[in-house]
C-alpha cells in the first residue's frame, strides 16, 4: 500500500507540475560553492560536529562531511550549515 501511494504522489507531481520534493518528502538539497549548504524537508539531527553532520531523511541519512561547520539556521523542517564542505553523501542501512 505504501509503495502504491508513493506512486501516486510522484504521479501527481508530474502531471501537475508540483515540484517533486513538495508531494513526496524527498529532501531538497542545496549547495553553493564548497561553503554554504541547506536541506529542507529533513525529518531531524542525528549528529553534529564541526566537521560532520547528519541529518535524517525520507531516503535515510544524509552525512556532510567538512571542517568548520556552523549551523546558521535551525527550522522544523530546514537547516542551514556554513562551512568547508567536502563530502555530501546518503548512508546506507
């Protein structure tokens, strides 16, 4: 049944021209340069450091790897992070 309504929003997202990360929950993530990143639509911390975060997502956990991170904003639902950004990757279960 899950995977059904999976199906059906991302269908909804095509036909409507709805951005796909609004209707199903992936997570938006935005990087500029090598010194600012923000994901919107994670579903909280799991881990920070000044040279690691992880956050969990709908598509498991995403790990940004750097130095001198800085948390910039915090938001239910978005999070900004400055710093050096060297690795941006999704962790496998």
């Amino acid at each position: 049944m899950k995977k059904r309504w999976v199906r059906l929003r991302k269908w909804f997202a095509d036909v409507s021209e709805v951005p796909e990360d609004l209707v199903t929950d992936v997570p938006r993530i935005t990087i500029t340069g090598r010194s600012h990143l923000s994901v919107e639509n994670h579903k909280g911390i799991i881990s920070f450091s000044e040279n690691e975060l992880i956050l969990s997502t709908h598509l498991g956990e995403l790990q940004v790897l750097g130095d001198s991170f800085v948390l910039e904003t915090i938001l239910e639902q978005e999070i900004d992070l400055a710093g050096t950004i060297r690795e941006v990757r999704f962790r496998s279960d």
